[in-house]
C-alpha cells in the first residue's frame, strides 16, 4: 500500500458558541469561521483547492441542502466540493476526508468548514426521536437521552459507577469550559449542583448533559509540502481511523468477543486502536498528553477513557474522582469543556480536533495543557454509531 502522504492543520477557526436565538445567521457563522481559519494559515480562498463541508441533519439548522449556498458564502464557486454527515461525528469525519484528500495526492490545501444552528427547527430530540429503527426499538421509546440513560445503568450494573462520579466528570468540564472564551456554557458548577439538578432519565441529570449549540468551526489542511515553517505552526496528523456500529441498539447488549457490551464503546476502541497503530502510540497512557472526546452526557466521558486505552475497564470513575483527568491531572480529558459545555452538532467533532491542534500549538489559553505534543480528537455520531479517533502532534511522523 502507498504511503500517505504528511498532512498538518495549518489554520483553525472557531465562532464563539451559543444558543441559536443570539448567533449571527448561518452563513455568517460559515464566513466567520473560515475567514479565521484562512488567515491564521496566512492564506485566501484563492489558495485553496478544494471544499469539504460539514453539515449534520439539516433538520437541525433548518436550511435545506445547506451546501448548495455555502459556496458562494465562502467563495468557494468552482472548486471541487464534498458535504459530510454522519450525525454528531460529522465534523470529524470531514476532517477524515479532507486529510484523505490531500494524503492521497489530489490536492495541496484544503479548507474544511461547517456550521449549525440547533434548535432552529424545533427542539432537537424531537428530530432526533425519529432515528431509530419503527419497529424494533424506536416503540420502546428511545431518545438520545434514554439511550445513554440505559448505557449508564448497564455500565453500572458492570462496574459501579456511582452518580456522584458523573457528577464529578460534569464538574470538572464546566471548569475547563468556565475558561474557555468559546464555549457555549461558562460557568462553574459544584457536584452537589449536579446531583441537585432534575433527572432527564435516571441515572443522567439536567448537568450531566450538554446543551444545545449555534456556531461555525474551520480547519485549513495542507500537504506537508505546502506547510511553511516561517508562517506556519502545524498540528501534523499522524494517525486517524473510524469504526461503525450496528444500527441497532438490541444487538449491541450480549457481551463481545472483547469483553464490552452496550455499556462499554467498543466501535470507540477499535478505531482508537487502528489510530495508535498508524501513529506508533503503543502504551496511550503514557504518549498521549490530552484528549478531547466526544461525549455528550457525563457517564459517556467515563468509559471513552477506557475504550482509549486510558484506563481499565471499570476504572475510569475512580480516576476522575481523584483528578487523573483534571486539566491539572495526569491526562486531561477535553480541557475545553467538551460537549458537554458546547455542542453545535455539525461541527462539534471539529470543535475537538481545533482544541486539539491549538493545544499541540500551545495557544489554547487558559485552558492549556503544559507541554502537550500529543492530542487525541474524537468524534461520535448517530445512536452512538460512528465513531472517529485523531491524533494530532506537534512534529510529523518520520
């Protein structure tokens, strides 16, 4: 098999997040992200030689085939274009594609870009009711929220996560995000006003969970070819996989050949596990710096560190408890604030891999991790369906 060519982020954008009813419109959240992203690369939309477009449900946003008027928004008329949508791990994905472009040899430089409005249509679990599958479980009934609910208990059941180890995980991303100037929720919370907030579907409570996002996100790749040292401070991607689950959720509740089952991430591990091979990371806890996942409820946050190689099966609720994942802690998990402080579905992944390639840079603020050379993004999407795992470095891979 050929050898990919090198590929780095270059530039990154983001707009400050928030609720729909105070953002800029689509298409201004779209320019305003990619305007940023292109002069921190020191570039224009003239250098660029192709598009992929984040974009999840339209349903969500609602602009109907949205990518038909984000050309003209960003300049974009005449290049070669490609929309991505696999849910909420979308904007991951779309950066899986533009790197995948440009390892291959087609293109130099290519803008990845996205935005979303959710709630614009209506409350977003309405839209996300209608998923699942009519006549095997969508009658039970399964949202997004009871779907992690039901992970949760059979991961307590499994190991003996506690409420209180939720709420700590939730506690300690408000912290993270309180420091964040872009996050969508920027306040600190005890565990206490976790466990006091009301339940949603037990075990998960209103702070356990994450909001509902308006903002636009975008990332320049580059051949390793177009990266200039003078102008430019890369996050190289040295490694990237994804991995797809069954769609359906019955299937996923006997235990698996690798010991998980629906309270586990096993599609999480797997490509975790194809990623570290391709990045020649072979003991994750001790090579991997920081991580921003993907994770939506606060008990999600609790087996994705497992299924990173971060921790054993059963464990990793104990090591938030005692700060293991704080972002003073051995291995901070999303020290942004993750989902659970900012979620713009469309681009939400992306928003992971922009944390990540900024930490790698050291210009993530307040809320950088000292020393970080190398960051892992995930992205997860549908009924916890698709996942995608990055990993970001300060220097490429030789």
């Amino acid at each position: 098999m050929t050898t990919p060519r090198p590929v780095a982020a270059i530039g990154v954008g983001q707009t400050p997040f928030g609720p729909t009813s105070a953002a800029p419109t689509y298409v201004e959240m779209l320019q305003q992200a990619a305007a940023e992203a292109l002069r921190s690369a020191s570039l224009t939309i003239d250098d660029i030689d192709a598009v992929v477009l984040a974009i999840a449900p339209e349903s969500l946003s609602g602009v109907n085939h949205a990518e038909r008027w984000c050309i003209d928004s960003i300049g974009g008329r005449l290049k070669p274009v490609l929309r991505i949508q696999t849910g909420g791990a979308t904007g991951l994905s779309a950066i899986q594609a533009g790197y995948q472009h440009i390892a291959s040899g087609l293109y130099e430089r290519v803008l990845v870009v996205g935005a979303d409005r959710v709630r614009e249509s209506g409350d977003a679990q309405k839209i996300f009711n209608k998923i699942w599958d009519p006549f095997y479980e969508r009658a039970l009934p399964f949202t997004t929220i009871t779907m992690i609910a039901m992970s949760a208990v059979r991961y307590m059941h499994n190991y003996g996560m506690t409420e209180r180890q939720m709420a700590r995980v939730s506690q300690k991303a408000h912290y993270n995000g309180a420091l964040n100037p872009n996050a969508h929720i920027r306040r600190e919370v005890s565990v206490e006003e976790v466990l006091e907030s009301r339940y949603l579907a037990w075990p998960l409570k209103l702070l356990d969970a994450c909001p509902q996002s308006a903002g636009g996100c975008a990332v320049v790749l580059a051949s390793g070819d177009a990266v200039n040292p003078a102008l430019h401070s890369p996050g190289w991607i040295t490694g990237l996989s994804m991995a797809g689950e069954t769609y359906y959720i019955g299937d996923r509740l006997e235990t698996s050949e690798r010991g998980y089952d629906y309270g586990d991430a096993e599609a999480l591990a797997v490509a975790a596990e194809r990623a570290y091979a391709m990045a020649g990371i072979t003991d994750p806890r001790t090579q991997i710096d920081a991580v921003e996942t993907y994770a939506s409820f606060s008990p999600v946050e609790i087996h994705n560190a497992e299924a990173l190689g971060l921790a054993d099966l059963g464990t990793a609720g104990r090591l938030f408890e005692e700060g293991f994942f704080d972002l003073d802690g051995e291995i901070p998990l999303n020290p942004s604030g993750g989902v659970i402080c900012t979620n713009p579905i469309s681009v939400t992944a992306m928003v992971r891999f922009v944390e990540a390639v900024l930490q790698v840079q050291g210009r993530a603020g307040a809320h950088q991790v000292p020393g970080a050379k190398t960051v892992v993004a995930t992205g997860a999407g549908g009924s916890h369906q698709f996942f995608n795992v990055v990993v970001v470095t300060s220097e490429p891979r030789t």
